[in-house]
C-alpha cells in the first residue's frame, strides 16, 4: 500500500511540472526587430541675427517754416510721390514771385540794350557816333545778357525752395514715425533737417553672427568639394 501511494503522487507532481512548463513558454514577449534606414542627413545650425530693407531713405526738410500737415499714417505704406509734409510755403511763394518779376525786368533791359547797339552799329559806319559810343552800347549788351542768366538761375532756386516745402516720397515703401509734429517750426535751409524714414521693403537681407572658426571650417569645407567636384570632371 505505501509503495502505491508514492508512484501516484509523483505522478501528480509530474504532471503539474510540464503544465508550468507550457504556460511560461506561451506567454513570452514578443521581440520587433527594426531595419536601419539609410538616408542623407542636413546638419544645421541656429545663429541670432536681424532683418533690414533692401533700401532706407531718410526724409528731410530743406527749407525754414512751420510743418503744416503730415499727411500720412506712421507705419504704413506710401507711394512714390507722395506728400508727406507740407512746409510753410508762403516765404517761398513770394520769393518765386520776386525772381519771376526780376527776370522779366532782365530781359526788357537786354531787348532794349540789344536794339540800342544795332541803332549804334549803323551808326558809327557814318561816323555819326564816336567809337566809345558804341563800345558802351557792345558793353551794355553782354551786361544784359549776364543779368537775365543771374535771374534765371534765381528763378530756378525759388522754384526749388518752394518745390522743398512739399515733401514727397522718393519710392513705394513703408513710412515710420514722423521727427516732428504739425505746429513745430522746421530750421532745414542750409542744414536739412530728419523729418521720417522711408523703408522699401520688396527684399529683405538677413544679418547674422558667426564666430571665425566655424566660418573657416565652411570656406575649407567648400574648396575642398570644389576641388573634388573638378577631378571628376576631368
């Protein structure tokens, strides 16, 4: 009886043995396996800079007066030609006035110089006035003429100075802040004075920092791919 009773039960041990057996081998981890991947890879690199307009015009006053109006919006875009500001014109007005009257006078004074020398040409044929006479008259003629050159060239400055006291955008861009406000007095005769700044910003350019050695590390880097790039071709 005790001999039977020891072969059954390690029967059951047994048995109980490969069942634990079974179950750990079913219940084991599945294993993924990945495939390397082989690519061209672009290193780069992050460097702090700023942006600028491809062009920045100042806009000054050339002329003294009151600024009258400004006649746009600080940060928005304006066209070429534009009035920005307007100058006090008034002084300039009655100086354009004054050349035109100047000139005018110039010239009558050349027409009556010029036909009193013709008069004196004929005349000193016939001896009827003496050489002096009609040197004067020549004389008189080439003072004219100098006078009107003078008063046209002062025409043209007024003409100038009053076109100064309407300020206008030289190009399409974008206006900043303005230097001075409506009321204040502009002192630009002589010595032009910052009233705005135009930027034309169709382009930009970017500035940035980077220290020398990485900057001769990429002129290096670059000869030598040149100098490799002409060997195959050759």
């Amino acid at each position: 009886m005790k001999k039977g009773i020891v072969i059954a039960l390690s029967g059951v041990l047994l048995a109980g043995c490969g069942k634990k057996t079974e179950n750990v081998v079913s219940q084991a981890l599945p294993i993924e396996v990945a495939k390397p991947v082989v690519k061209n890879v672009t290193l780069t690199r992050d460097y702090p800079g700023y942006l600028t307009a491809e062009t920045t015009i100042n806009i000054v006053g050339r002329v003294n007066g009151t600024l009258l109006s400004k006649n746009y919006v600080s940060g928005q875009r304006v066209k070429k030609g534009q009035t920005l500001f307007v100058i006090e014109p008034t002084l300039y007005e009655d100086a354009l006035k004054q050349a035109e009257a100047s000139l005018k006078t110039a010239q009558a004074n050349l027409v009556y110089a010029r036909s009193n020398y013709e008069r004196m040409k004929e005349a000193v044929k016939s001896d009827a006035v003496s050489r002096i006479q009609f040197l004067q008259a020549e004389s008189n003629v080439a003072t004219c003429e100098a006078a009107v050159s003078n008063a046209e060239a002062e025409l043209q400055t007024a003409r100038t100075n009053l076109n100064y006291c309407y300020v206008k955008s030289p190009i399409d861009g974008v206006a900043d802040l303005a230097e001075y406000s409506d009321g204040e007095y502009i002192n630009g005769e002589g010595n032009p004075v910052k009233l705005t700044t135009i930027y034309k910003d169709d382009h930009m350019y970017s500035y940035f920092d980077i220290s020398d050695n990485q900057y001769l590390s990429h002129e290096l880097l670059r000869d030598a791919k040149t100098k490799i790039s002409g060997r195959n071709m050759l």
